[in-house]
C-alpha cells in the first residue's frame, strides 16, 4: 500500500536519508527502529509531504506521492502523530479533534459515530473535552494526538515514538491502541526506541542506521534473535 | 602551548554535581566526572538523558543552576562562551558555524587570528606570518588544505563539518568539545571524520557527544553513560558493552 | 474652557473611538502576522484604498452603506488576489524580503491612488448628522456610530474564530502551521482568506474614517505606523491584545492632547513601544511566558 523506493533527503545541506526502501501493505503494523539522529523521523516527515525528497520514490496505493503538500497527503488517508505530539495548545481537546473531523464528505451521523468511538477508547478525553490542550498531561496529549489522527478515518498512521517520556502504565495503554487500530484494519508505521513495545505490535521490522535500512526481518524472528537488535541498537 | 600549561598533573576538566533545572525539570543531576589529559572521552546516553545540556554547561552556553566547572584547576561554571574559550575550551556545533562567504582558509584564518593578536586592527591581516602559518597548519591535520582557497559555502556537508573542527583547532585549546561531530554524514564521510579527530586527540584532550556508536567505540579512551541526567556508568569501551544496566538503558528491556 | 475632569471625560470617549477604529486595522495586521509570519507594510494603504473607493461609491449611488459594503468585499478581493500574486511566493523566505515587499506594494498603491483621483482631499458626508450636547461640547452621534460598528465586526470576527469551523482552522494554523497541514487543513487557502478578511476590515476602517478626516493618498502611513505599535504592544498574532492595546495607545494619545498639540501626542505611542520592547516584548496584554 505504501512504499518508499530510494529515498533521499536533505535538510539544507544535511543528507539525512540515504536511500530508504521501505513497504507497509494494507492493514500491517512495520516497527521502524534505530538510534537517535539515524533518519527515523525524517522517513516519516518525508511521508507526509513536510520535507521534499530530493530522490526517489514514494508510492501510496499505485498513486505517487513525493513532494505532493501534506494536506493532500491527509486527504489520501495518510495521518501522522509526531514525535512532540504538538497538539493545539489553545484549542480544546474537542477542536483539536475537529481539526480532523470537519472535512468535506463526512456526515453528521458519521461525526457522532467517530467521536463516541473515540471518547469509548479514551474516556479521559471525553472527561476534558472542553480544556484547552495545553492544560492535558503528557500521557493525556499523547492520546490526545493520536485520537486527532483517527478524525481522519486513515489507511495508515505514522506513529512517532509514541512511548517516549511516558509512564509504563501509559506505555501499556498505547500498545492497546496500537492493537485496536491494528484491528480496526488501519496500517501503521511505528518509530519507537522501545524496543520490546515494537518487536510485540510490529508484524515486520526495519532497522535503520545512518541514513539507511541496515536490517528487515519479520518481528519473530527478531524476538528471538537478539544479537541483531544489539548490534544495531545496544552500546 | 599546549598541553602543558597550567596544572600539569591532575584531570583538564572536572565537574562537582553540575546540576540544571529547567523550572520544573532536571536536565543534569548532580554530575560529577572528571577528564584526565590527553584523553578522548565520548558522552552517550539515550535520548532525554542530558548529554547536550551538560555539553552547553561545559561550554558556557548554559549557565548551570549549581555545581561547579574546573578547567585546568579553575572553576569556569557560569562563565559565558568567550570567556571559556579564552581558558583553553574551544567548541564545534551541530549547526555549522562557518563563513560561508569566505575561503576556507580565510575562516581558520580568522581563528587563528582571534587568538594571537585580537585587538590589533591596524596591521595588514598578511603581516602577521604566524597566524597565516598556523592556519595551514589547522588545514592539514583536518585534511582541507587542497582546498584553501575554495569558497566555505562550496564545500560539501561532511568537510563544512570538518571545516568547523578546524576553526575550534585553530584558537589553539587544550580541551575540544565536539557536539555530535559526524551527524547527517554519510559512512565515508564519518570515517574520515574519525581519522581526523584521531589525529588531533594527539595534542589536546577531547570530548565528544555522539550517537554513532561505532565513532565511539572506535575512537574513546573512556565513555561517560548518562540516562535522566545522571551518571550511570562509565568505563572503557569494552566495559560500557558489557555493561547489562547501559544495555538495559539503551533497549529498554 | 471647561473644567479638567470635563475634558478628560471628552478626550476619554474620543480615545475610545479612534481607538475602535485602530483596532479594526489592527486585528486584520495581527492575524496576518499570525498565520503566515507576514509583516505587512501596506496595510495602511488597504485602509487609505478602501476610503477612497468608498468615496467614489457614495459619490455615484448616495448610500453610505452601501459604499462602506462595496469598499469592504472590493479591497478584501483585491486583498486576495495580491497574496496569491506577490506574497505566495514568498512564503517561507527571510522576513526582511516580504518586510520589502509589503514596503514596495504600498508605494505602488499610494502612487496609484495618486494617478486614480487626483491629489485633492476627498471628503466623505456622514451618514449620520446629528449631535448630542456633552459638557460644553455638541458631539457627533457619528462618532459613536463608528466606534459601535467597529465593535459589531471585530465582534463578528471573534466569534467567526470561536466558534466557526474556518475560524479553528485558522486558530489551529496560528499555533502551529505544519501540523495544521498534516489534518488535512488547506493552509495555504486559509493565507488567502486570512489576507482578505484583513484587507477587507482594513478598507471598512477607512469608509469609517472618511468622514471624520480627508482622505488623501497619504493616510496610508499614519494608520500602517500606529498599528503596528498596537501589533507590538498587544502581542504579534494575539487578536484580544491588539484590541486593548488598541484602546490603550488611543487613549494614551488622548490624553496627552490635552496637554501637547494633537500631532505631538503620538509620542506616548512611541514611548509605549520602546517600553514595551524593553520590558515586556511578547505584548504588554500577553502573559509572560515561563
């Protein structure tokens, strides 16, 4: 459904991307792992149309998407959760939720049924839907952010390290998401740094270093082999 | 000149529970550690564990909330940049620093001359042979002196970031700080990068932030472990791998 | 003479109108700089084009009104197509170039007010005559009527932001313009709307003060000056600041009328600036942030 084929990508003179190939079919959850500064985020970015590559390709169900703007890539089906979460500070939590559910084409019934389903899965939102963001807690923003993401009905979400900085309490509720989206059918992209977290949701995993994929194997096999993930991701 | 100056037995630089809070948040607890001489010391640590924020304190950038700095045997903690750097702490950045409208040479030159006779605005700049000198020599341990004459903005990222290295040489320091020196270079790039720094390591002691870990492996003589700001473990690098609590940190298992 | 306290009250109600009418300009400058970073140097000339389109509207059909419409959707239109043609292409390069930009579009549009009607002063016949007895004084109802009508649209314009689905838009495009586009919101669409909804309450400001003052291609420059020390003084991009601060700068000049000449008071403005600079440069009206 979407694949990356040779990507390349500069900040200014920066090369941060050289050359990532990357596929998530329809419905599958792709752990991408790697040390900080490796390009993970950038990938993403690069996704969603809010960096341009300078190389190669990148196709989202037959249909090529390289440099298209990041609003048209939301209306594709694509939605991202970035790493700082940046939720509308000064707008309520149910505005922020709107952001993504007043789009051209979804009726009022369908509004509803959105909201309720998402106020099922994150009661505490449905408790402050009238507090600005700002005022949430990290864990609070983070569900937050990604409820935003599912106003958008995607195909797939970019998961920017969603764990970080959070509780294990909270990092447990974001493997339930994680499961429920799965299960809802909606593919997902996951950075993270927790490597246990990716290897348990991921059905694939690519491992990313400087700028490249070094490593792809399906999940199992890398639950039980370690050496890889240490060599790559350990000291 | 260098080396030498100042205390000569004792750590170059040794820190007493250098702490700084952001409002609420702690960013470097407590730190304590100290460099002898000549060393290469690497800092890592996962993300969020305070490496650049105590890399800003050494370096004057930040003002540490306590705690204190000793260069040479000298506490240096609040001091601002220029001043560190007039102490023998000189610095590279993440963003580079360079002239980009003027040749290579013109940019180490320019260090150089900053160090030597910085008030003296009145002589022509090619009177003073010394400087010029010094210079090329700069040039060479960084491997840019083909290209001394080429325009700093016509240099590709990973020399710019080489470049950078060259200008923190060339104020002559006894400790070089350098803030993730091969980020966003390719493997070539950062292998040179490596060569390079070894070169210099002979005549100055160093620190360096990084990520890569196979510049740091490769290149420290001990590695500092910081997680949530604090010292976790430090060691050689064979130590630091088999270390199960700095795996931990870094796998979150 | 009348006594002091009489005067401060007349200068007060005086403040407050200029000050309504600033903020019409005002709040139109602020949301621009809020969500595109625009620094816009003409739009003192929008507010001096509107008046004279207004003139010349109320010249043919009679009806003040009807001008102070025509004006508003005119310039906001002209508004639009001049972000599309000569700020959009802009976007994302150093401030300096769209401070130039917006500098070298206000001395084309003063020369073209120029050469479009001529160098006299134009003066428009307010709607409303009538005056009522204060102090010593017989004050124009139109006076009042400027300073209510000021109010009902930036009125409108809070809760067009508030509450309508343009108006999160736009409120989430302020806050943070990248992520705004990842939901899927047109943000470059919004630029256009945004800019013409500035333009447009920019020209009704000037049909409003038309017949307080001549208009002459030159007002431009008074206007574009004071509010840009509101921007300042109320916090960039903040709309409730740029109101008060509105209303704070006017009745500062106000009262230092009473003791300076009228041309001189405008001082008080400056100094608020500088003060504000100085001491509290996120706007006098903005909590400092931690």
């Amino acid at each position: 459904m979407l694949t990356l084929d040779n990507i390349h990508t500069y900040y200014g003179k920066s090369h941060i991307l050289h050359g990532v190939s990357i596929e998530v079919r329809a419905g599958e959850v792709v752990g991408l792992l790697g040390r900080n500064g490796v390009g993970k985020s950038t990938t993403l970015k690069t996704v969603m149309g809010l960096v341009r590559p300078s190389d190669g390709s990148i196709t989202f169900e037959g249909r090529e998407i390289g440099g298209m703007a990041a609003h048209h890539v939301a209306h594709l089906g694509i939605a991202w959760v970035p790493e700082d979460r940046r939720i509308f500070r000064l707008l309520s939590v149910m505005e922020n939720l709107r952001t993504g559910l007043d789009r051209p084409g979804v009726t009022e019934a369908r509004r509803t049924e959105l909201l309720d389903k998402v106020y099922a899965s994150f009661p505490v939102l449905a408790e402050r839907r009238n507090q600005a963001g700002g005022t949430l807690s990290g864990g609070e923003q983070q569900m937050l952010a990604i409820a935003r993401a599912m106003m958008l009905e995607p195909k797939i979400i970019l998961l920017d390290e969603p764990t970080e900085g959070l509780m294990p309490r909270m990092v447990s509720q974001i493997r339930e998401i994680i499961d429920l989206l799965h299960r809802d059918g909606v593919a997902i992209l996951l950075v993270e740094q927790n490597v246990p977290l990716t290897l348990e949701a991921s059905d694939r995993v690519y491992i990313m270093e400087k700028g490249v994929v070094r490593h792809h194997a399906p999940a199992a096999d890398l639950r039980a082999n370690h050496a890889v993930i240490h060599q790559f991701l350990g000291v | 000149m260098e080396g030498g100056r100042g205390a000569a037995s004792g750590p170059i630089l040794r820190t007493e529970g250098l702490t700084m809070r952001f409002g609420g948040l702690t960013a470097v607890n407590k730190v304590s550690i100290a460099i002898p001489r000549g060393e290469i010391r690497a800092i890592i640590g996962p993300n969020g564990a305070g490496k650049s924020t105590f890399f800003n304190c050494l370096t004057g950038v930040l003002q540490p909330t306590s705690g204190r700095i000793f260069l040479n045997g000298e506490d240096v903690a609040g001091l601002p940049p220029n001043k560190v750097s007039h102490k023998g702490l000189a610095r590279s950045y993440q963003i580079t620093n360079i002239l980009p409208g003027a040749s290579v040479l013109e940019n180490v030159r320019i260090a150089a001359q900053s160090r030597r006779h910085a008030w003296n605005m009145v002589r022509n700049r090619f009177s003073f042979p010394d400087v010029m000198d010094r210079a090329r020599a700069v040039l060479d341990s960084v491997g840019l002196r083909e290209q001394e004459d080429e325009l700093a903005a016509n240099l590709s990222h990973g020399a710019q970031r080489n470049l950078e290295i060259g200008i923190a040489l060339a104020t002559e320091p006894q400790l070089l700080c350098l803030d993730e020196p091969t980020a966003g270079m390719s493997v070539s790039e950062t292998r040179t990068t490596v060569e390079l720094v070894r070169r210099i390591a002979k005549d100055l002691t160093v620190v360096i932030v990084e990520h890569d870990m196979e510049v740091v492996m490769g290149l420290a003589k001990t590695i500092t472990v910081l997680h949530y700001g604090e010292v976790l473990a430090e060691g050689t690098p064979a130590q630091i791998q088999a270390n199960p609590r700095v795996q931990e940190v870094y796998l979150k298992t | 003479m009348g006594l002091p306290l009489e005067q401060i009250i007349i200068q007060t109600i005086n403040g407050l109108v200029n000050g309504m009418i600033l903020a019409l300009v005002a709040s139109g400058l602020t949301l621009i700089f809020g969500i595109m970073d625009v620094v816009n140097f003409a739009h003192g000339e929008l507010v001096m084009l509107g008046a004279f389109v207004g003139a010349t509207t109320l010249g043919v059909t009679g009806n003040f009104w009807l001008a102070l419409m025509a004006a508003t959707l005119a310039i906001a239109a002209f508004g639009a197509i001049l972000q599309v043609s000569t700020l959009r292409p802009l976007l994302g390069r150093d401030p300096l170039t769209t401070i130039l930009a917006t500098f070298g579009i206000s001395l084309v549009l003063q020369k073209y007010a120029l050469w479009q009607w001529g160098p006299s002063a134009r003066k428009l016949q307010e709607p409303i005559t009538g005056q009522f007895s204060l102090f010593y004084l017989q004050y124009p109802w139109y006076r009042i009527a400027t300073a209510l009508i000021s109010a009902a649209i930036i009125g409108a314009l809070y809760l067009f932001l508030r509450y309508g689905k343009y108006g999160i838009w736009i409120r989430a495009a302020m806050q943070d313009r990248v992520m705004a586009q990842a939901m899927g919101i047109p943000v470059p669409s919004l630029h256009i709307g945004v800019f013409a909804i500035g333009a447009g309450m920019a020209a009704a400001s000037g049909v409003l003060f038309g017949p307080l003052a001549g208009v002459t291609q030159n007002i431009g420059a008074d206007f574009t000056l004071r509010a840009f020390i509101v921007v300042v003084v109320g916090g960039m991009g903040n709309l409730g600041g740029s109101i008060l601060a509105s209303i704070f700068i006017s009745l500062l000049e106000a009262y230092a009328s009473l003791i300076v000449s009228p041309s001189q008071a405008v001082i008080v403005s400056f100094v608020a600036l500088i003060l504000t600079l100085l001491f509290r440069p996120t706007g006098l009206f903005v909590p400092t942030p931690k």
